[in-house]
C-alpha cells in the first residue's frame, strides 16, 4: 500500500525566496492528507502536479500563520472548482470562528459540506480511523496550543500465493478466509496451513509529523520507533536559547529526538528565514542521527510502497 509524503513548505514563520511556509501532502493508498496549510500551499501544489480535488482530510496543527493562512484560499478554490464532497478538517477549535467569518463577510456559502474535527493539546486522541490508517494528535510544548499527527498505518491482510491457490484447485470464495489466516481443508480430508498459501503482509509503518515545539520528552514515547519522523528544526543549535524563548527545537535536539525514539529517519524543515542555506542545519542534526535528510519542497519520501 502506497504511503509517502511529498514536502510543499519548508519555512517557518513567512515565505522567502525558494522557501514556502509549512505544508505537506500524504498520499495514503492513493488518497491525499494535507498537513497544514500554509500560504503558498495551491501554488505548490500545482507546481508538483498534487490534485487539491483528491484531498479528502486536512489537519492543522496550530494558528501560527505559517501553518494555516492557506486555508481559507484552498477552500474557496475547491467552491469554485465544483466540489461537492465533503472535507474533514483536523484543527484546534478557534480555526472554525475564523473560516465561518472569512466566509460571511465574502458571502459564500460553500457548494461541499466541511466537518471540522477539534484537536487538544492535552493528551493524545485518535482523530481518525479508517481501513487505511489510524490518526492520533501528538501534543507539543509551543507557546500557543498545538499538535502534531501521528500517521499509523494499518496491518493489511495476508497475501495469497496465487500460483499455489491455482495449483491445489482452492475455490475462489475461500479466498477471503485465506487472507485472514485460516487454514484449508481439501475435500479429500487434508489440511494445508495458511502460511503455506499465504504470505504475511508487511508490517505497518508509521509516520511522525512534529510541527513547532520546543524540546521536551514528554511525547517520545508517543512516536517510539517512527518509520518516518518529520521534526521541526527552526534553528542551528548556537541559537538554543532563541529556540527557547520561541517554543522551537535546534537541529541538534531534532537529531536527539529521532536518536531517543529509535525512528528509522528522520527529516528536518520549519527553517529560520535567516538560513540562506541548509547545509549547517542539516550536518548538525547528522552529527546525532546520521540518516536524516532535508525537507526539500517537491521532495517525495516513500514510507512504504
Ligand atoms: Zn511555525
Ligand atoms: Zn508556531
């Protein structure tokens, strides 16, 4: 099952040249998740080729604008493209006053109907649940409240081993048993064990998105082992004591976090405007976590194929 993020922003706070504030995409067994929406996003997202009909949640993580002043723009375009189907909203409560407003003064009463979900900061929640993937809010320490997302992919059903199925003459409606583990017993008496017809799916993996927080342990248990862990990392470390007045994490904490919490990679993004170049940020928190790489905006990483 297809499960991989595409970066659209990787600034913090406002755009700069070559730099978009913060959004993601996940394309989820070809369906889309945005993850945060910041100005910029529509543009990026037709820059890569991302078909903003084809996004059916969207989750914000907090109201700094750097993550959401795109968001009332996307919605409106989706109006005005003919959408009709309904669009979740993952956000902290006050999100919704703000879009009702924008759209009462712009008199637009929108062609698709739009749920919103809130979020807390106060304990983990799961937010979403489907056959694909199990969502759960990830609380940060910033200085308004926020959360990341923690993106939980679901353990798919065996595989059958078509060849073997052929060969043994399985009936085709016993199929469905077989991909849920059972055993099949031929019309003459004998017994062949699932594992001979089928092989185990892949282990669910998991994607790990900590937008702005300062560095605090108190969710690593929460991300223990990500596939994939995205982590804010707004300044070089020789900045520390900035990162702790701005409820931000240095490039060296983000390599920390990932090293503590055993993720298999780690990407840093959410970048000081004041970093014309990347290359320090990303040999700092290299010095910690070796594989961790850049978000580089139009950049695809695969979690799973
Ligand atoms: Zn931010
Ligand atoms: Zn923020």
């Amino acid at each position: 099952m297809k499960f991989e993020v595409t970066i659209l922003g990787s600034s913090s706070a406002t755009p700069i040249f070559n730099r978009n504030p913060t959004a993601q995409v996940l394309n989820i067994n070809e369906k889309l998740y945005l993850v945060d929406c910041a100005e910029g996003t529509q543009q990026q997202m037709l820059r890569f080729d991302i078909k903003a009909s084809r996004i059916d949640y969207i989750f914000i993580s907090h109201l700094h604008g750097d993550h959401y002043l795109g968001l009332v723009g996307l919605l409106s375009s989706l109006h005005l493209n003919g959408r009709k189907k309904a669009l979740k909203v993952f956000c902290p409560a006050p999100l919704k006053e703000i879009i009702d407003l924008q759209l009462k003064y712009s008199e637009t009463t929108l062609h698709y109907p739009v749920e919103f979900v809130f979020t807390s900061d106060e304990r983990p929640e799961v937010i979403l649940d489907n056959q694909d993937i199990i969502v759960e809010t990830i609380p940060l320490d910033h200085r308004i409240p926020t959360t990341g997302f923690l993106f939980k992919q679901k353990k798919r059903q065996r595989k059958l081993i078509k060849e073997k199925l052929e060969e043994l003459e399985i009936p085709v409606p016993y199929y469905t048993a077989l991909k849920k583990g059972r055993d099949y017993e031929a019309p003459d008496g004998t017994i062949y064990k699932n594992d001979t017809l089928t092989i185990d799916s892949n282990e669910p993996k998991t994607y790990a998105y900590c937008s702005d927080t300062l560095y605090t342990e108190k969710y690593f248990e929460q991300i223990n082992s990500a596939s994939l862990l995205y982590h804010e990392s707004t300044f070089l470390n020789d900045m520390l004591d900035r990162a702790l007045i701005t409820h931000h994490t240095t490039a060296l904490q983000a390599g920390e976090v990932a090293l503590k919490t055993n993720a298999t990679k780690l990407i840093i993004g959410h970048f000081s405007a004041r970093y014309k170049t990347l290359n320090e940020l990303l040999d700092e928190a290299q010095s910690v976590f070796p594989n961790t790489e850049l978000a580089v905006e139009g950049k695809t990483f695969v979690i799973s194929e």
